[in-house]
C-alpha cells in the first residue's frame, strides 16, 4: 500500500490524512469501495484548514504554526504556508482558510503577502463562496493605519462571498492575548462546522 514515509516534512496528523486521501483515490481508481466515514470517524479526523501568514518579522508565522499546533492537537489537518508561497487562484478550493497577517509601512502588506493582497483587491480575483475564513491582524496602533492590511483581506474575502466564522480581531503590539482569544473563537466555530 502506498503511503507518507515516516521521515516525510509533515506532522503526525498530517500524516495521517495524507494516508487516508491516499487509500480512498486509490480505492476510486483501481474500483474498489469507497465509502464515507462515519461520524465518529470524522469527528476524529476534524477539518482541512490552511493558515497563510503574512510576515516582515516572523511574528505572524510564529503565531501560525502555534495555531496550527493547538488546532492539529485537536483532530484537524492543518497545512501553514507562507503568502508568498501559494497561487492565488487556488484559494478558492480551499475550504477554511485562516489568515494571519501583520501590517508594514503605511498600511501596506508585508513583502511576502503583497501579491495575494493585490489579486484580492482586483477585479481578477474569484469568487470564494465555499470559503470559510478568518483573519488575525498584528498592528501597531502608534501608526494610523493600524491593522490595515488584515482589514483589507477581511473586507476582500467577504466582498467574494467567503462566509466569516469568527469576527476580525486587530492586536496591537502586545499580541498574545487577542490571538489567544482568536484561537478560542475559531475552535469553538470549528465544533459548529464539523
């Protein structure tokens, strides 16, 4: 049976549901059952999430893998990836996306997420109507477009249909206390949608 090497770059519950996507195309394929599992059994698998952050120091991609880490230790498959690193016209297939982004300069995205910012503030960008997502900005509210590029994803991904599960939540410096609160809103929206 094919399957993820133990030494592969994924985490234990990502693993795992790289086995299981796996196993059930290679069922479809060679004609075997394919059946659905049951509910205890997606009670335990939890949902596919992506967390894009968006950085110019790294404290949005800190704050991302702790997400990933909490949400993963809680069944579901979380995948983290750099702005920089994703094709934006594949957003839309994603089905709860979770956005963690700081804002640079003049309200401006950091580097890595400029071009994921500009495609959702054009008129290329798709329509994310089977999206679920939310957004987390770090801000320094010492500057006067505080939290604008977390504002401009929120407003852009709802302009596109994706349905907000959890408000937006602007943090200032001091960022612990609101992503903690972040992370409470979004795992008890997660239960809602599971």
């Amino acid at each position: 049976m094919l399957s993820i090497p133990p030494n592969a770059p994924f985490t234990p519950e990502q693993v795992g549901w790289l086995n299981g996507y796996l196993a059930a195309r290679i069922q479809v394929q060679s004609g075997g059952p394919s059946t659905a599992p049951t509910a205890s059994e997606a009670s335990t698998t939890g949902l596919p999430i992506t967390i894009l952050w968006g950085s110019q120091t790294g404290n949005s991609e800190s704050l991302a893998k702790r997400a990933a880490k909490s949400l993963g230790s809680k069944g579901h498959q979380v995948t983290v990836t750099d702005m920089a690193q994703v094709e934006p016209q594949s957003l839309p297939q994603i089905e709860n996306l979770f956005i963690i982004t700081s804002t640079y300069g003049d309200g401006e995205p950091p580097d890595n997420a400029a071009e994921l910012h500009e495609y959702l503030q054009s008129d290329k960008a798709a329509s994310f109507e089977n999206t679920n997502y939310t957004v987390l900005g770090l801000g320094d509210s010492e500057y006067p477009d505080f939290n604008q590029c977390a504002k401009d994803f929120d407003t852009a991904l709802e302009k596109r249909g994706a349905k907000r599960i959890t408000p937006l939540i602007e943090s200032d410096v001091d960022y612990d206390e609101p992503f903690d609160q972040w992370l409470a809103d979004i795992t008890e929206s997660l239960s809602a949608l599971a």
